[in-house]
C-alpha cells in the first residue's frame, strides 16, 4: 500500500513564479529602454552618475514619482530626453518644486535625481 501524500496547492507556487518571470522582463525592457535612450543620445554627456543624497521622505518620494514616469514615457518616446525640462514637456507632469538650491535632472542609469543648480 502507498501512503497518500496530501495534495499541496500548486497553483499558488505557479503563480509566483509566474510573476516573477513578469517581473524580472518587465525589469529588463525598461532596463533597455533606458539604455537605448543613452546610446542614441537621448541623454546628454553632462548627464549625472548620481544625484545629491536627500533623507527627506517626500522628496524620496517625489524622485521615484518622477523615475516612474520618466521610465513610462520613454516606452513611448523612443529618442529619449536630453534633460528634465524636454521630458517635463513631453510627459505633461508637474513636478513639485526641488529644494533650495538644487534642481532636477535624468540620471545617466536613467533616474530622477537632484543636481546643485546652478547660480
């Protein structure tokens, strides 16, 4: 005689799975989107590596606000932006005001950061 086994769900194993492998390619297209948006220089040379650091949980939140939506709109625009002003434009957002003394720009790994603005 075989012992029976309880049958385990394995739909909800299937599915994470599943979302996962959503997940990870739709990482991958905004990933290569991005970087073809720099190889056709959609951003510019003086684009940042990284921005100023801020603690500040709404501008956190406002810079990854602003990430997605770039990342949405370069899905769309295939050029990519030379800088935040072109992709403001062309996305029709507005964005919050930065704090003092420094201003929003696009990232050469294709984020919204914060940048010392110029005086």
């Amino acid at each position: 005689m075989r012992d029976i086994e309880p049958r385990t769900n394995r739909l909800s194993g299937t599915f994470a799975k599943f979302a996962m492998l959503v997940a990870v390619a739709v990482m991958m297209l905004v990933l290569a989107g991005c970087h073809k948006a720099a190889q056709q220089g959609g951003l510019p040379g003086e684009a940042p590596e990284h921005g100023i650091v801020t603690t500040d949980p709404e501008v956190v939140t406002n810079l990854g606000n602003l990430t997605m939506e770039l990342h949405g709109a370069l899905h769309h625009h295939s050029q990519g932006f030379s800088n935040f002003d072109e992709f403001v434009s062309y996305a029709q957002v507005q964005p919050p005001p930065p704090p003092s003394g420094t201003k929003y720009a696009i990232s050469k790994t294709c984020q919204i950061v914060l940048v010392q603005a110029k005086k």
